[in-house]
C-alpha cells in the first residue's frame, strides 16, 4: 500500500523539498484561506526563504470547510506543488505550512493565534466575496451575513473582517504590536480596500480601537498572480507517481508566478525578495495591469467559452474566434492603462495568451465563470467605463459583459441546467424569473441589479444596446466570429 505523504523519507531524488529543518519551524504567519491559489504562491515563496530566517512558517486556517485543513494536517502539512508545462511536470514537496487550524471546529483558539505575538503577519486569500464590500460605495456592506453577524457579535466573529478586528483588538488590550494583515485577493487596492473595512468594522465596535488601527496598523497592497486550477483526481495520481506518496492536498500550477508587495509591514515580514518578489511603494499600477489584463481577458474567454462548450480555457485559444478576441480586448484593456516602468503592454498581453495556450494546465472555464457579481466590476465593468470616457474602443467590454448574461441564464446550449456559483444567484434568478427570455427583457434585468453595474454604463445607450446586440446573438447560439 503506498504510504502517505507525511515527511521527507524516501522522496525520489527528483523531488525538490525543503531546504531547512521543519521541526526547527517558528510560525510568523496566520494565513486565511488555504486554497490551492495560496499553496502556489504564498506558501511557495515563503518556502524558498526559510532557511535563510526560520520564524516565518505559516499556519493556515480554513473560516468554513474542514477538508484542506484536515488533509495538510495529516500531512504535517506536507504537500506536493506540481508545475506543468508542455515539456512536462515537476513536483516539489513545500514545507512552510506548520500546522493547519479550522475556524468553524475552534472559533476561540483562533482568535488566540490572532493575540500571539510570534504571529506578525496575517495573509488573506479568501476570494473577492469574502470581504464585505459594498461596491456601491467601496465600504462596508452591512447587509453581509458575516458582517451583519459579526457586528452583533464581535467577540465571537465568523468573518475574515470580523476576526481580524477581534485579533487587532486583543493585541491592544494586552499593549502588543498588531500583526500586519496582508490581502492576497484579486482586488484593486486590496490593502486599501481591507484597511478601509476594518476601519469601518472597528469603528463600529469602539472608535478608539478604530484611531489605535488608523495610527499603527500597515495594509500593504500586493498584485498576485499564478495561475492555479482546482486540484483533481489527475493532479492526486501525478503527485504519487512523483513522490512515491499518496497526497491529498497536492495542487498543481503554472511554471510563471509574480508577487508585488507594497513594503510597509509593522513587525517585520520574510524577505520574499529573494525568492522573486518585487518590493515596491505603491502596487496600483501592477495591480490595475494583472486585473485587467489577465483576469478581464480570464473572465471574458470563461463566459463565452463555457457558453461554446470549451471546457478549458486552453480550448478557448484553439478557437480563433475566441483567441482574437481575448487579444483585442487586451489591447482596449492595456488602453486604460497609464504606462508602467519597464513593461511593455503588448509583451505582456503575448504572454498572457502563451499561458492561456499552455496545453498542460486544465483551467476550467466554469471555474473562472464562478462569483462573476463579484469579479466583473474591476475586471470589466471600471475599465469599459474608463475607455468610455475616452472615447476608445469598449466593443469587447460589452462583449464580456453579454457573455456573462448569456451565463447567468443558467442554462447551456443543450437546455440543461448549471449551477452559477455567484453570492447573488438568487437575486439574478428572481430578476431573470420576473421576464421574459428576450434579449433586452434578460438585460434590463441584469443591468438593474442593485449596485452592479455603474450609471456611466447603464446610461450610455450606446454601449448598452451593443451588449444586447451581442447578448442576442449569443442566445441564438452565435459563434464568437460572427459576433464581431
Ligand atoms: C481567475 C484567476 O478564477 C479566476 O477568476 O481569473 O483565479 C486567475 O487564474 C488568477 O488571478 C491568475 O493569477
């Protein structure tokens, strides 16, 4: 039978693992959110470093489900990276993670590991809706089950929000240095975005608590990037055919990766440098160029691709309808953009769609397609507006926005129903339930959902007559190419 994967005995000589003694580990960082994105990226460039300074080990903490926690845990939080390309895969077995805690299963021991002042850095990555934001006005969404909860009851959260005042709110109390809470999400300003809803969050539980974050509290920005399909029954056999061991928490990636990090952290913070990341003072535009770039063009190939039937999205660029496309809105992407030191738009969308191209990685589109109430605003919906008021080119905006109408019916092709996946599905069926099929009826009830879509959108006839158009062709089952 083979054997799990739980320490560093008999890995074939092939596998990269550790260059530092584990059981030496100190954990500096609470990460929340253990998905597979983190253990690509954070986790990794973390591990590169540690033998250089062996108090950043990581402890992760899953908020709701129990699975990722109890695998990594009877790991001893071992697990196996796979990186695919066309040449082949690698595995690496990543040992930053020291132990991992489920918040639902220990609410209270949590929030201990918040007061612990080894811990010096509280990391995020736990999706766009996670947060609380009101996108209406970039604060706190009261009406947000975690938020709403958390506010009745703050010293017994359940939110990411919620938590991270409580933990903030205990260092004070005991006269500690706060941590520096580090939002890994694909957000504009995440840090901002972040400092902004606990501000509000705390201000609301005691406003002096609210001066002592104001006043000590560092929120860097960071741009993160690499891309990470949901692990699958094929990424489990290649990690035992590498490693010899059974892994449940194994995930595979991408060979690219970038992190930029804004450089303000209160108690110091790995030097992550070494392992790639680039330190900056203000992220913005790096973060502006990757949500637009790679994740409006993402989310524009999974609409219109799961609507098509491609399943990956590296299908969607055997489709030249498709892959012209997602290269044209590149181009109106990187025209929003204000120049950037040392990059070149056009190179960067060229290996963009290199990576979208790579044969090796099996990104699902309806993974991609998923939570898109929350993903559109800054992928495509600040943009369009942007090159509206310019008076360029926002045709494959409307384009994008109409394949996601097109996938919010809930239904493909065939007449068979789907799943949307999105915090607001049942407000976008009961909009859609209260109309008629046509394409204008579909979105006049989308473009009227509370807060999704800006005026400067909704009232530019134009453009949205354009999304219409579009939308119609798409419900009548038209190919990208006839579309444009
Ligand atoms: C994707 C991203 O699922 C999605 O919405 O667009 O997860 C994307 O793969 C990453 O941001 C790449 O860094």
């Amino acid at each position: 039978m083979t054997t799990r994967l739980q320490n560093l005995d008999g890995l074939p000589a092939s596998v990269i693992r550790p260059a530092y003694r584990r059981d030496a580990l100190t954990a500096g960082i609470l990460h929340l959110g253990p998905g597979a994105f983190f253990r690509a990226h954070l986790a990794v460039y973390t591990d590169d470093v540690l033998a250089k300074d062996n108090r950043w080990g990581i402890e992760a903490v899953s908020l709701r489900s129990t699975d990722v926690v109890n695998h990594l845990n009877e790991q001893n939080g071992l697990y196996t990276l796979l990186t695919r390309d066309t040449a082949g895969t690698t595995a690496r077995v990543i040992g930053s993670i020291s132990k991992a805690h489920a918040a639902s299963r220990n609410p209270a021991g949590l929030l201990k590991r918040l007061a612990d002042p080894a811990i010096r850095i509280v990391s995020l990555t736990v999706t766009e809706k996670a947060y609380g934001l009101d996108p209406r006005t970039g604060g706190l969404d009261l009406a947000h089950p975690d938020i709403a909860a958390d506010l009745a009851n703050p010293t017994h959260p359940r939110g990411v929000i919620g938590y991270i005042v409580a933990g903030l709110a205990a260092r004070r109390a005991q006269g500690l240095n706060p941590f520096t809470p580090l939002s890994c999400d694909n957000l504009p300003g995440n840090g901002a975005v972040l400092k902004r809803l606990v501000l509000e969050f705390a201000d609301r539980v005691d406003p002096a608590l609210r001066r002592w974050i104001e006043e000590s509290v560092p929120f860097p920005s960071t741009m993160v990037d690499r891309i990470t399909p949901a692990s699958t029954d094929e990424t489990y056999a290649d990690a035992q055919r590498l490693t010899g061991h059974a892994d449940r928490a194994a995930i595979e990636t991408e060979p690219f990766s970038q992190w930029v990090i804004e450089d303000h952290f209160v108690d110091g913070r790995p030097a992550w440098e070494e392992a790639g990341a680039l330190m900056v003072s203000d992220v913005s535009a790096y973060e502006k160029m990757k949500l637009r770039m790679l994740n409006g063009a993402h989310s524009l190939l999974a609409y219109l691709g799961f609507i098509a039937g491609h399943e990956f999205i590296r299908d969607t660029m055997q489709d030249a309808g498709l892959k012209s496309l997602a290269e044209r809105h590149m181009k109106a992407a990187a025209r929003t953009l204000d120049p950037l030191a040392g990059i070149d738009f056009h190179d960067y969308a060229r290996a963009l769609i290199a990576r979208f191209e790579n044969r090796a990685i099996a990104h699902r589109t309806y993974q991609i397609a998923m939570d898109g109430t929350q993903k559109l605003p800054q992928r495509l919906l600040q943009p369009a507006m942007e090159a509206l008021a310019r008076g360029e080119d926002a045709e494959t905006f409307a384009i994008a926005v109409a394949g996601w109408m097109r996938y919010a019916m809930g239904i493909d092709r065939d007449g068979k129903p789907y799943e949307l996946r999105d915090p607001r599905a049942g407000e976008i069926a009961a909009a859609l339930g209260a109309t008629d099929t046509s394409a204008v009826s579909v979105s006049r009830a989308l473009f009227s959902l509370p807060g999704l879509f800006p005026e400067a959108l909704t009232d530019n006839a134009h453009w949205t007559a354009r999304v219409e158009t579009a939308l119609g062709d798409l419900m009548s089952g038209a190919s990208v190419p006839a579309i444009l």
